[in-house]
C-alpha cells in the first residue's frame, strides 16, 4: 500500500537516479515515510497517522503552512 509521501518519495528518487546526485534535502523523506509506516503497522489505538510533504519548501519555509494544516486538521475545518 502506498501513499501520496511514498510516491513522492519515489518520484525524487527517480529524479535522482535519472539526473545524477544533486545537492537536496531530500534525504529525510525516507525516514519520515518509514517512521510514518512504522507508526502505522504498530496499530496503537486512537493514533492515526498521517504524512505530508510540501513541495518547494523547507523546515523555515514550511512552517505557516504547517500550523495552518494542524489547525484546519485539529478543529476539523480540513
């Protein structure tokens, strides 16, 4: 089963692989889709796991956009 952060991921593996080694961020990706996953599999009860990416931004960058997510997602306006 894959989601939209694994096909992402693999796009940018793709890219990658068709380019040549670029200087990116991109590392992290597979961690968090494999803790995302892991968290998943263990099942613990009332968890539900969610993973997103935010194309062309960074941990600075992405921040807004996060917070505002968390809140839509919290208080149920996503």
């Amino acid at each position: 089963m894959t989601n939209g952060c694994e096909d992402y991921l693999f796009q940018l593996e793709e890219q990658c692989f068709t380019r040549g080694p670029r200087p990116c961020g991109d590392r992290f990706l597979g961690s968090m889709t494999r803790l995302a996953q892991t968290l998943r599999l263990r099942d613990y009860p009332g968890l539900r796991v969610t993973c997103r990416i935010f194309p062309g931004e960074n941990h600075y960058s992405a921040v807004p956009s996060v917070v505002n997510s968390g809140l839509r997602h919290l208080y149920g306006t996503a």
